[in-house]
C-alpha cells in the first residue's frame, strides 16, 4: 500500500469517528427497549450505562449513527475516549482517544489489509502496517510520509526518507539477487547511486537530467571511470587494469 492510500485510512475513519462523537453527547434520555426472548436473555437496539452519579460512561448499540454496531466508552467528563465498532462494510476497527479529544490510536483491518495508526494524525504520527502480505512501518508529519520500511511479498527489504513535500530524498533497497542499492534524491530526482551490481561496486552521479560520471571497481580489483553526455553517452572512458 501506498503512502497515499495510508491516509485515505486514517481520513476515512477520523470522518467516521467525528459524527459518532457529536450524536452520543447530545442524547440526554436514551430510551432503551427491553423485550424477554428466553430466560437470562435481553434483546436491546442500544443499552446506555451510567455511573452512580448519573454520568453516561458507555453506549452498547445494535446499529449506531454510522450504521455501525459500536461500544464507546466516555470519562467522568463525559468525553469520548475510546471506541470499538464494525461497520455495514463488517470492517472492525478501534480508536483510542486523550482527554482533549484527540486520536492517539487508530487500528481497524480491512479485508485482509491491517492498519495501525499511534500519536497525532494532524502533527506527527507512526503507521503500521501489512498490505497483500507486505508489512510496512512510516513516520508522518503534517500528514506527509518522511520516512517509511517495508517488506516487499519476495521478502525484500527497502527504507526510504522524504523531504518535507512527500518526495524521495534517499532510498535504500535489497533486490530479489541480494543486490544491495543506495540512491540520492534532490527534488524527486535521483543525483547519486550507489550499489553492487554483477560483483561490481558502482558509483553514479548525475546532473538533474541525467547520470554523468560512473566510476566502477570490478570484482577483479580494476577500476574505471566514465564520463557522460547530457543524452548518456560515454564521452571518455578510463578503464584501468592494475597489475599483479
């Protein structure tokens, strides 16, 4: 899953959580109906439970709102503070909330997909994750990823940083052959790539259009040094064979 398709999650369930929490303030006098199917047995759309000071601290309903089945839970101040709930779409999901309101965490599964967000949605939060079996953990400000590891289905591991617009500034990758792979963003556009391809260490650095200076050591111990045009071809190259 993509970063994007992380905050259409969260987006989806702190909209879906900001109806519920208006609706349950305001009901003063639940009205709850009771009805005996067999012994120990009681049937109710919704149960309401209050301390023994009156205050509401929790709400059982059948079907909520958000037509969804739900349990919320309320402090002493009567603000909502944490949330479990199953939606028309038999989504499952939980959030937890601080004493001003504010989401501290987000969990809910979505076919198969499992997704937890911690901390500040607004401000800075952490998301874990698994999507079509690839698990994943990112680091978000301001609703931006800036950084994020992942777990490929083959397995294979990748960690990325991002600048303060949601673009690449380095990546880091380990490909199905083992090749390990370290790149160099400026703006969105690799400048520099550095990794061990065909038992040959590779240095390339670019200009903001292209790759223009590659200098390699092969798995033989001689090194080389090629210059580029601006359409990638070599210009001069300097293969070198060291003696023995």
């Amino acid at each position: 899953m993509s970063f994007h398709r992380t905050l259409l999650f969260g987006a989806l369930i702190f909209a879906s959580f900001l109806g519920g929490i208006v609706g349950q303030l305001v009901v003063a006098s639940p009205v709850v109906t009771l009805r005996a199917q067999q012994p120990q047995v009681v049937t109710a759309s919704q149960v309401n439970l209050v301390d023994t000071q009156g205050r509401l601290r929790a709400v059982l309903a059948g079907q909520d709102e958000r037509r969804m089945a739900s349990l919320s839970f309320y402090d002493s101040a009567g603000q909502l503070r944490s949330f479990i709930g199953i939606d028309e779409n038999d989504t499952p999901l939980v959030r937890l909330l601080d004493g001003s309101g504010q989401s501290r965490l987000t969990a809910l599964v979505q076919g198969s997909d499992g997704l937890v967000v911690v901390g500040d949605e607004s401000n800075q939060s952490g998301v874990l994750g698994a999507v079509g079996g690839s698990p994943f953990v990112s680091l978000f400000e301001a609703g931006r990823s800036r950084a994020r590891l992942q777990l490929s289905e083959t397995g294979s591991p990748s960690f990325g940083l991002f600048d303060s617009d949601g673009r690449q500034s380095l990546t880091m990758t380990v490909d199905s052959s083992e090749a390990p792979l370290l790149t160099l963003h400026e703006q969105g556009r690799v400048r520099a790539a550095f990794g061990v391809r065909e038992q040959t260490v590779v240095l390339n650095m670019a200009d903001a259009q292209q790759m223009r200076l590659v200098i390699g050591v092969a798995e033989d111990g001689n090194p080389s040094i090629s210059f580029l045009s601006e359409t990638g071809e070599i210009l001069q190259a300097f293969p070198l064979e060291l003696s023995r």
